[in-house]
C-alpha cells in the first residue's frame, strides 16, 4: 500500500497520481477534512483513496516500512510499500517584544481564522513580516472588510526587485499579483520595514514600526506577523536513509502540487519528468533569495522577550548556551507543547542552533501508543 501523509494540494496530487497509475493509495490527515493550509474547507474528491482523517502519523519505522498513526480510534500501525511524506510547512514567528500579546497573529494564523469564520470588518490590522503570502492575507482581509493599515515587508527594495524581474517572466503568478495589487490599491507597502514591538491594553492596541533609521507607531486591533514558511520536517529525519520514503519539498500551492505529482508518480514506480516543475522550482530558488531574511531582524528581542512561548524562557536565559539540545536541557526552551515547533526555527535564525535531538514520536501521544506498538526505536523514547 503506497500511503501519503498529508492531505493538502501536494498530498492531494500525490494520491491522484498514484491512482491514475491504477495503484491503492491511502492518505492521511490530521485535520478534520482534506484541503490543508489552502484548500482549507473546500470540497475535495479524493476519488478511490482511502482517507483517514483527524489521524496524526507520529512516528515511522523506515526498516519495517511502518508509520505509527493517532487517530478517533486510537493508535495504529499501518505498513506501506511507499510512504509519501507532504506535510507542508507552517509560519515562522521571530520574536519581539509583545509577540505574544492577544491580537497578534501570524500571517498565516488571522488567514486560517477568517476563513473560518473570524469577522475582521472594519477592524484595524498591520500586516508585517515577510514574503509572498503577506499580500495574499492582506487581500483576504481587504475583501472581508478589514481596515488593512500597512504592509510592512522586511526585504529591501533591492532584493524585491530580483523577484519582480522573475515574475515578469511568470504570467500566472504575474496575473495574480496584478489581483493582490488591485485589491490592495491605497495600502501603504513599506520595504525594508518591521514590527519592533506590539503594546496592548488587555489587547493589542498599537504596534511600533522601524524602516531604516524611521520609527514610528500604527494604532491597530490586530497585527498578523510571519516571517515566511518552515517545511514540517520533523517525520521525515526518521526515515532519511528509507529508499521506501518520499519527502515532497513544499513550497506555494503551484509548486507543492507539482512536486505532490512528481512524488505519485514515483511511488507508483513510473516517474515522469517536468519541465513545469522544474520552471516552479527555479522561481522557488528566487523566491528564497528575494525574501532571505535581514540579519538585522536578529535584534529584534530583547533579555526579557520570551522566546520559547511555552515554557517561558527569555533570550537572556538562551544566552551562553551553544547549542538547542544545552540550551533545551537547562532552560526547557522547545519542551512545552509545541516541541520546539515554533521557537525552534527562532532559535535557528537567532543563534544559528540546528535541532538534532529529535526522536519520535514527534508528537505528544497517549500512553496508549507507546505501549501498545514498536514506537521505542534502539530502546529509547522521548
Ligand atoms: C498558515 C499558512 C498560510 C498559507 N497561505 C498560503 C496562500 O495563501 N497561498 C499560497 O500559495 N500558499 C500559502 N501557504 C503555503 C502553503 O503551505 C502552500 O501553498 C500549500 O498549502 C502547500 O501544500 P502542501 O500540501 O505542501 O501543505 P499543506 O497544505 O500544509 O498540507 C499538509 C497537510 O499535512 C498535514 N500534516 C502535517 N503533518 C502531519 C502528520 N504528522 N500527520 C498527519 N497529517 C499531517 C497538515 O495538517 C496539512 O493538512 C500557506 C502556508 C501556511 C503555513
């Protein structure tokens, strides 16, 4: 059985790939419906594939060619001839001071919840940080009434206009961006611009700015702040080594579906070359460079920011450690219910730290796992 685990535009071609080549396939989601990030509560035919919805694969075995899966029905391990890995990516927060004061989103975060039903008409909302996906939150927020203030954008002019030049060449993209600019017509685009800090009473009411040697502050009811995308990884260091495993590079919509495709097509054992993918790939690479992040943005917390959300822990008592796994062990820094999952890629940008102290499972799961299937890999567990 060839099983995807992830049910967003890449996974959702992968498994339409590999039933076109006339194979079984299953995919598996911890949401409640598929669509992932995007697709989010749009209808999805996912044809002949099995889909195991609101299951979490928290482990794989890649010599047994087995995942460990949470799911409405407890824990279960399922075997796979290939396994396709498209978990996707989520936001990267960097800190600053009131990153976590009520009212500050991610980017991607106030996306989500207005397409979920969060009302924003007339709200006053700063859109800052970095990359593609800030016009396209800022265009939703637009047409769902929002007062959109400011688009701050970390990347100077200098970078953005390499990606201009690259979207010239791109009529889709270019056609869309020619969209995100008129719906935004008469919002203020700053370049080479950042949130320094956020201040609330009992909410977020106002959020100071920098650009250059600029600072000044936007009263605001809600900031939405993400600095770009970090791929969902952690399943995958698993398996590395596993000729059986397939981890599909994700990337925006076009790109993820082209790859999700590539990666069906190669578990059914009949890869087919792309020149779209491969076009997709190099306007990625640009894409990468244009919004690389200013080493400046390092000094955006200060000793008393926290850093770890979840165990509270501050960049001064980060400070001294030189390593994520010293640094995990004295202060509980990436230890809290996320795992690292948001202060770890903070960590990485702001002490250059890599994470190599994951083990699975590679979610918080019930006793229930750990004791009813072969998840101890070499006798340990975390
Ligand atoms: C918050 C946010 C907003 C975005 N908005 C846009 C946008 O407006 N336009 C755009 O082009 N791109 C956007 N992106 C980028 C976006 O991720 C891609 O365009 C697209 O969703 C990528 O598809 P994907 O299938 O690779 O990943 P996703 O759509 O993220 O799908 C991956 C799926 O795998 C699931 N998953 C992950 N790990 C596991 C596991 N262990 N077990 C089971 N299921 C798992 C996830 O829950 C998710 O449903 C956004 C990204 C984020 C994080």
């Amino acid at each position: 059985m060839i099983i995807v685990v992830g049910a967003g535009p890449a996974g959702i071609a992968a498994a339409r790939c590999v039933l076109e080549c006339n194979l079984p396939v299953t995919v598996i989601d911890d949401n409640p419906a598929p669509g992932g990030q995007i697709w989010r509560g749009e209808a999805i035919n996912l044809g002949a594939a099995q889909l195991l919805s609101g299951t979490r694969v928290v482990a794989i075995d890649g010599r047994a060619r087995t995942v460990l899966t949470e799911g409405p029905g407890g824990p279960r391990t399922l075997h796979f001839s290939k396994l396709i890995l498209a978990t996707g990516s989520r936001e990267l927060f960097l800190p600053f001071p009131g990153w976590t004061l009520p009212g500050v989103f991610g980017a991607g975060g106030i996306q989500a919840l207005v397409k979920t039903g969060l009302h924003v008409a007339g709200k006053r909302i700063v859109v800052a940080g970095s990359g593609p996906l800030l016009l396209a939150v800022a265009a939703l927020l637009r047409r769902r009434g929002a007062d959109v203030r400011l688009i701050a954008e970390q990347a100077r002019p200098a970078a953005l206009f390499s990606f201009a030049a690259a979207l010239l060449t791109n009529a889709a993209k270019l056609k869309e961006g020619a969209g995100f600019a008129w719906t935004l017509a008469g919002v203020p685009y700053a370049t080479g611009a950042w949130v320094e800090a956020a201040e609330a009473e009992g909410h977020v009411r106002h959020v100071h700015l920098r650009q250059g040697n600029r600072r000044w502050v936007e009263e605001c009811d809600y900031a939405a702040i993400g600095y770009g995308l970090v791929p969902n990884d952690e399943l995958h260091s698993f398996a590395a080594d596993s000729e059986h495993v397939i981890p599909v590079p994700t990337g925006d919509v076009d790109l993820a579906t082209l790859e999700g495709a590539a990666a069906g097509y190669e578990a059914a054992g009949q890869p087919r070359p792309s020149a779209k993918l491969e076009r997709a790939r190099r306007f990625g690479a640009v894409l990468a460079r244009a919004f690389a992040l200013d080493p400046e943005l390092r000094s955006l917390p200060k000793s008393d920011t926290f850093v770890c959300r979840c165990e509270d822990v501050t960049l001064e008592r980060l400070c001294g450690w030189d390593s994520f796994r010293a640094a995990k062990l004295h202060t509980r820094c990436g230890m809290g219910p996320c795992q690292g999952r948001i202060c770890g890629p903070a960590a990485r940008f702001l002490f250059g730290w890599q994470d190599t102290s994951i083990r699975p499972p590679a979610f918080p799961v019930r006793i229930a796992s750990l004791v009813t299937t072969t998840l101890a890999t070499n006798g340990e567990t975390s």
